[in-house]
C-alpha cells in the first residue's frame, strides 16, 4: 500500500510540474509560486537535492513574478540544501541585478565558483552582471 501512495505522490508531483510550466508559458508567475509552494509542502522530508530543486524552481518564479525579496529567501534555501545546486546561484544573481545589488551579484557568482568550480553558466551570468551594470548602474 505504501508503494501506491509513492506512486500517487509522484504522480501529483509530476502533474503538479506540467501546471508549474503551463502557468510560466501562460505568464501566471504567481500561480506558479503558489503551485511550487504546495510541491513544496508536499515533499515534506525529500532528500535535500530534491527539496533544493524545489526551492530554486519557486525563486525563479519569484523572480519573473518581481517579488524579488521572497525569490532571494529560495534562493538561500536553495542553496543551504545543496551547495551545489547551481540554479540556485544563478536565481539570485538575476535577481541582485534586478534589485541594482551589483557587487553581491558578484560575491554570489564568486561563492558558486569556489565551490562548484569554473562553469559556463556563471560565465554567462558573469557577463549578463556586467552588462546590466552597465545599462543599469548609471
């Protein structure tokens, strides 16, 4: 019996991912968050990288929804669940630039170098940082 509940739990997880996508294609950022809010919920005690996942996905919904205070929140939650999670990195460098917090985009991007070493996504939001400074910092 308890395989079958596992069984409904991803089920609903998975139908639950489907409408996170179908509201971000839609434009309905904040249902999306109040949809990875109940996955969120829902996963309970899950491993930390799945939980990590979780989190990152709902910062990024935050993100696109302009509640940037609350996407930085997932983000520490993010990462705090898995250090090498590098979504949740990248998240809260997008949003730091949002918020014109320039040199903690940095320390951020700095932080996901050390520990998960060179990679082209932080090169990427590297020079995404740098542009935004340089259209937005003056």
């Amino acid at each position: 019996m308890a395989s079958s509940g596992n069984e409904m739990t991803n089920r609903s997880m998975q139908d639950m991912k489907e409408d996170v996508l179908s509201a971000v294609l839609r434009g309905d950022y904040v249902n999306a968050v109040r949809i990875y809010t109940r996955m969120i919920s829902m996963a309970g005690a899950a491993e930390n990288d799945e939980m990590s996942s979780l989190f990152s996905g709902r910062a990024a919904c935050h993100l696109l929804a302009k509640q940037f205070e609350l996407g930085l929140e997932d983000c520490d939650q993010a990462i705090s669940k898995n250090e090498r999670n590098i979504d949740g990195y990248i998240q809260k460098c997008k949003i730091l630039v949002q918020l014109k917090r320039f040199q903690e985009a940095r320390e951020v991007i700095e932080r996901g170098k050390l520990v998960l070493g060179e990679q082209e996504l932080f090169t990427n939001c590297e020079r995404f940082a740098d542009q935004s400074w340089l259209t937005l910092g003056t």
